[in-house]
C-alpha cells in the first residue's frame, strides 16, 4: 500500500482506479472523499495539535480507505 500523505496524490490515484465508471461518478467519488478527508484530518489535528499534516493525512486516508478500496464501493453501486 502507498503511504499518502497528501490529498491530491489519493484523488490522482482514486481517479485512475475509477477510470472505467461514468464521468460523473468519478467527480463524485473524488468530491466526496476529498470533502471527508479534509473533515477527518481536522478532527486528528483537533485531538493532537502537535501532529504533522502529513501524518495525520495518512492516518485519515487509512481510516477512510484506499483508493482501491473506494473504488471497489463505487463500483459495487454500478454493478449491484
């Protein structure tokens, strides 16, 4: 598993993994996890101030999913 530690490198690798689903789709699975990101790495910051952005953007993404993960859910919504 790749360690992320920014957002914009998961939404580059969550777009590839959802290449195959409708445009759509795609925008909304990354506007979704962006938007869930960003909420999870302040409520980790909130909690330890002294923690790096960094690693608190790696402990949200592996509390929230990898992109395979995601994208295994989005598509599971395409082809129930």
């Amino acid at each position: 598993m790749v360690k992320y530690t920014s957002i914009s490198k998961y939404k580059e690798d969550l777009s590839k993994e959802l290449r195959n689903l409708g445009e759509d789709i795609v925008e909304d699975a990354i506007q979704d996890s962006e938007v869930h990101l960003k909420m999870m790495i302040r409520e980790i910051r909130k909690e330890d101030p002294g923690i790096r952005r960094k690693k608190a953007v790696h402990f949200a993404i592996r509390s929230f999913g990898y992109p395979s993960e995601i994208a295994d859910v989005y598509r599971s919504f395409e082809n129930p």
